[in-house]
C-alpha cells in the first residue's frame, strides 16, 4: 500500500458530522499547537473539566530523565475521583441513567441505573468497605463479572480513598493469588459465579483456590450473581447483599490530593511477571474524561458503549471513569459478541439506541466471519461514531465495519493507547480528520509523539518514514510508577531512548504526516487484543515438571492478529504425544488464564541459541510465520543444525 493509495481513500467527514462535532479541522489544528507551545496553560484550562476540592497551583513537575524520574499533575490540588463521577451530577441530572446493564442472556431484564441509585449503591459499598476496615491507600482487589457491583466497588474504592485493583475474571487463580500478593489486597470483592456467553465461571471458587493457605488475612466480599452454591472461608467471607442492609446509603467522599493513586492495574511487559501500573486521581481523571468527550463526540444525551470488560484499561477509562465523570449514559455489557448468536452486539446497539460503539478488530474480524445477515436484522439508526482500540486492524476489517454496521455514515476512531498512558494518544477527531483505514492518524491534544532510528535512538525527521514511536513530552494521564518498583518503571520506559517515553510499539509516518501503528517492537505480543508477555508463557511452560525449556513467539492469526506459538524442549525420557500437547495447555491455562492457550505447541529438541546462550528469537519468529527464506545469518548460533529441525518439523506442529 503506497502513502499515496492510503491517502486517496481516506474518508472525510460528512457536514453533518462536521456541524455537530466538538473539533473541527480548524479547531484541532489551533488547539494541538496551543498544547504543544503553552501545555501549562493548556493543562490548566482543560483541568477545569473536573472538580476541584483545593484547586491546584501547579500544573505540572516532569523529568524523562534515568534516575530521576517523576511525573506529577495538579500536584497540590484536592479531589475526590468518585465525587466528580457522582455527587455533581445529581443537581442538574441525579435522574438521569448513568449506567445500562444489559446481562448476558437477552431474556433477562437490563437495568436502568441513574446517577442518584449511583450515589447510593456506591456509598453502600464504599460503607461496606469501610466496615472491613479498608481506608485510604489501603489495596482492594476487584475480581467480579460485568455486573453494575463491579463499577460500584471502583466507585466506592475511590470514594474512600482506596486503591483498586481489577483483576480479569478470566484470570487463573495463581494469576489471581499473585495480584492480590503483589499489591497487599486487604480485600477482595467477587462474585458467587460469572455468567458469560451461556457458561458460568465460578468465581468464588476461583478465589477460593487463590487465598485458602496463604491469604488468611485477606477478607473475602462476595457479591450473589447466580445464587450458585459457594464454599465459605469461615469468617473470612461476607456476603455483600447482608453486609449492604447494615450501612447506610450515603458516605462523605474523601479528600484526596491529586496525585494519590486511584487504581493498580497489571499488564504485560517484555519481561519477567506482568507489572503494576499505577494511575493518580486528578491527571488521569481530566485526561480520561477529555478523551471520552473529544474523541467520541459525546454530548449530552448520547448513549455510548465500549464493550470491554473493566479488567482492562479501556474499561476503567472508557466504561466508568470517562464518561461518569461526563455525566453520561455509559452501557455495560455481561456477554459476548456471539451469545446467543452473532448478532448480540447488533441487537444490543438496536434495543439501547446506542450512538457511539466502541470495540476491538479481534471482534469486528470474528463477526465479519460470521456474514452481514447477523447485523442486516438489527436497526442500527442510532450509531453515530465507531471505534477500535486494542491492535492495528486491517484494512478488509476496517471496511466492513465502515460500510455493514457504520452503513458509511460513521466516522470511525481508530484510536490508539496504552495501559500506561491512561487514554486515548493518537486517534483521528471524528469532526476533524478524514480517516485512512487502519491508522491511528493524528496525536491527541498535548501529545508529542517522534519517530526515531531503533539502532541509533536518533530523531527520524519527515514524513514516509518509519521506526519505534516514543513520546516527547508527560500527559496528564500517564502513568506514574510501577506498583512498589520504580526503578523497573524508569528501566522499562526511559532507559531505551533517554529523555523520552517509549511505548514498546513501532510505527510509520506516511507521506501526510498521519501515523499508523505497526505493532510492537518487544516480546509483547497481542493476542485478541489482550497482552501477553512471551516471558510469562514461558515461565508458565516452564513451570510444568516435564517441561525443559520453552520460547514463545507470536505468529499472524486470522481472527485474533496473533496466536501463541511455543517451541518446547521435554526434560529427558519425556515423549512427545498429542495428550502431551493438551496437557501443557491446559497446564498454560490454569497458571494463567484461557487466554493465554497456546496455539501451537512445537516439541523442539533444542532452541537456537548464540553462544552465549541466548535464544535467537528472530529465527523462531520466522519459522512460526512459515517465512524460512528470511532467516538471515545463522552463523553465529552455538548449533545451526537445531534450526533445520525445527523447519523440517514446522509442518507437523
Ligand atoms: C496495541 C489497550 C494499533 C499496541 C488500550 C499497544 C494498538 C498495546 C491500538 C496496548 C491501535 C492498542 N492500533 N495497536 N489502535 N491500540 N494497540 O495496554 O501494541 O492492553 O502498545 O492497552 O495494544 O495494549 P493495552
């Protein structure tokens, strides 16, 4: 595809949209440059989206710099995270719906919450949590399915100054046990059991497995979703709906300072254990509930929907804190994309007359697979906006989701960001930009992204150019530590290319100076749009007591951009066979999650490896994607014939 093809089909935006939208083209040309020359000035104005307790004085304190690094917003101001969600809407729209719950089986009734039930189940919740003795700063893991209760405990946990932690309810019980070890929970709130697509996970069970031995002081809040039969740990459990009918419904908010963490959220990196990345109150509040409005077009009235699952960042930012903090109509969904058939989405659009729709490619892949019929049957008026988040989608993906379910009339966001930084960092403005499918297009607001050599760290100026994408300059919703590691945070982010920040991710500037992301650069990779350090498969393969050895690669996947390849080396006498095979997966699930399922599991009877020792993950990269003429130089490998075996046996992995 030449620069020169992308630009031709790039899609403008219809006057319509144009009229109605916050940003138009002129707008967002004067805005970005007023953020990039004055972002005190910039900052200090769009602050005042949120509500101050103690208005700040300083906007910002930021040093990029190895060994020093800081990153601080409206550092002396005051806050409550949960107050500015809540508590200011009710004068003017305490009777307005904040949140729709659809369930995840159709036959049963959505629910309409509105900001002043909000108020009052999350002031329960944060009295519930109180009378666990949580108070602030204190770690409270969220382990729940997609029930409103999940959005109340975030709520009620900033409302008291607590610090959440959401753990995906499909994470393992290991998985689970090493989060709530990792950020010293003193609480975790669940349920009995997640209905998901027809199916029940049972939750408590899960925590059961998790805590029983070694968390005997960690208390249990469980939350009655099915009304399954559950296992107590004796005093230790406490049934949220007895506890809830003991406290009252109203719980002052706290004062908390701007830059005191709201919430720890575990991701994957290139290596070792996922890590705890920590979000502040007041910056990562302005930028959440910026992005929300600006990059969606969100007025008041609207009804917007991302379908993520909070386990996840988009959920935190896109799901409760971004639009709450708007005051708008967020919808949560319980289900799947394809229960009780591949026209859920569709159908849920239709029934809430949702506006703005906000998914991932490794979705809309699945359900083009599926056939238009599934979306024809569904009105789908209502949509205003579309957009993606989680991977670069391809071009055929982009298209159907333009033309079947946007019937071209939609402009599309294809908005690209990170856990780390909070919200959206490059995006195309819905008013503002025509759309090239599959380009994440144009910086946000105060965003400075560059381009620069991998090899030399040096600055690639121009446009039709290509190199890892790093970030000049803070935002106010970055990131701030490593949860307990801030070195690790300060190696992980600014110890590659110094002075800035480095995203993990490489990317292209075309010859009109859009941006288009192409993927990352680490031993990242992204599977259905979710995260996962190779390392940690490996360590979870490894792990397995007739496992020698293992290196995990991603390879192209039809429908979930990458799936997980792993070559493993059996400890000695250990034969290879297909019950083997499913063994080890199922063994990869239970440590870490079904997500992380390997793919393919090659038996290899050694690794490339350099003399030194270390594995030659180019060259595995290569075999798992079939392309054997790109080897390069094998030379240097301590035995170059491990690599004519693995090619010889690719076929029969
Ligand atoms: C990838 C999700 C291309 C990228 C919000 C990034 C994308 C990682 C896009 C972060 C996009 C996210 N186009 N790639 N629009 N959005 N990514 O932390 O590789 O779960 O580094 O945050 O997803 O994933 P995370």
């Amino acid at each position: 595809m030449t620069d020169q093809l992308t630009s031709m089909a790039a899609h403008a935006p219809s006057d319509d949209v144009i009229a109605k939208a916050h940003v138009d083209a002129a707008k967002y040309d004067s805005m970005y440059a007023a953020s990039i020359a004055d972002p005190d000035g910039f900052w200090r104005e769009q602050a005042q989206r949120v509500d101050w307790i103690k208005p700040f004085t300083q906007v910002r304190d930021v040093d990029f710099t190895l060994g020093n690094v800081h990153i601080n917003w409206f550092a002396d101001g005051t806050l409550n995270v949960a107050a500015n969600c809540i508590d200011r809407h009710l004068a003017t729209r305490g009777d307005q719906t904040a949140i729709i719950w659809e369930p995840d089986d159709p036959k049963d009734e959505a629910l309409h919450i509105t900001y002043r039930q909000l108020h009052s189940n999350v002031c329960r919740m944060a009295n519930v949590l109180k009378s666990l003795g949580v108070g602030r700063g204190d770690r409270v893991v969220i382990y729940l399915p997609m029930i409103p209760e999940a959005a109340y405990a975030m709520l009620a946990c900033a409302r008291i100054g607590a610090i959440h932690s959401v753990v995906f309810a499909g994470f393992s019980p290991d998985a689970l046990g090493a989060r709530v070890n990792g950020c010293d929970a003193k609480v975790v709130i669940t349920a009995d059991g997640a209905p998901r697509g027809g199916r029940v996970t049972n939750l408590k069970d899960n925590v059961n497995k998790a805590l029983l031995n070694d968390f005997d002081d960690v208390t249990c809040l469980v939350v009655r979703r099915t009304g399954q039969q559950v296992a107590w740990r004796g005093d230790l459990d406490v049934w949220y709906h007895e506890a809830a009918e003991t406290v009252s419904d109203d719980c002052p908010p706290e004062e908390m300072n701007a830059e005191d963490p709201l919430f720890i959220l575990y991701t994957s990196g290139s290596t070792g254990q996922p890590k705890g990345v920590v979000h502040t109150s007041g910056g990562y509040l302005v930028y959440a509930a910026m992005t929300q409005q600006i990059t969606f077009d969100y007025h008041d009235g609207d009804i917007f929907w991302c379908s993520a699952d909070v386990g996840w960042v988009t959920g935190h930012s896109y799901i409760v804190y971004g639009p709450l903090a708007n005051g708008a109509t967020t919808l949560m969904f319980e289900g799947v994309p394809t229960y009780p058939d591949a026209s859920r989405f569709w159908q849920v659009c239709e029934k809430h007359k949702v506006n703005q729709f906000y998914t991932a490619p490794t979705a809309i892949r699945a359900l083009m697979g599926q056939g238009n019929s599934f979306v024809e049957g569904s009105d789908l008026s209502s949509l205003r906006l579309l957009g993606t988040v989680g991977e670069p989608i391809n071009p055929e993906a982009w298209n159907w989701y333009n033309e079947v379910v946007g019937k071209g009339k939609c402009p599309i966001v294809d908005t690209w960001w990170q856990t780390e930084t909070g919200g959206h960092m490059m995006t195309p403005l819905p008013g503002a930009h025509a759309t090239k499918p599959g380009a994440a297009q144009k910086p946000f607001f105060g965003v400075k992204p560059l381009v620069l050599d991998p090899a030399s760290g040096a600055v690639v100026e121009g446009n039709g150019v290509e190199g890892v994408l790093v970030i000049a300059d803070s935002w106010p919703g970055q990131m701030r530590t490593v949860w307990g590691d801030h070195a690790r945070f300060e190696k992980t982010y600014f110890a590659d290319y110094k002075g800035y920040y480095f995203s993990g991710d490489g990317c292209r500037r075309d010859a009109d100076g859009d941006y288009w992301i192409t993927g990352r650069v680490d031993d990242v990779i992204n599977v259905s749009g979710h995260r996962m350090g190779t390392a940690e498969v490996e360590s979870a393969l490894v792990a397995h007591e007739k496992v020698a050895e293992a290196a995990v690669v991603g390879f192209p996947h039809d429908i979930k951009g990458q799936g997980i390849y792993c070559y493993v080396t059996l400890m000695n006498g250990q034969e290879p066979s297909d019950e083997l095979r499913t063994e080890l997966r199922n063994w990869v699930r239970s440590e870490i999650g079904p997500i992380a399922s390997p793919d393919v599991i090659q038996w290899a009877p050694g690794l490339p490896k350099t003399r030194s020792g270390k594995i030659m993950r180019r060259i595995l990269r290569k075999i798992a994607e079939n392309d054997f003429g790109a080897l390069g130089d094998t030379s240097t490998l301590a035995d170059p014939s491990v690599v004519d075996d693995l090619i010889e046996n690719r076929a029969k992995a």
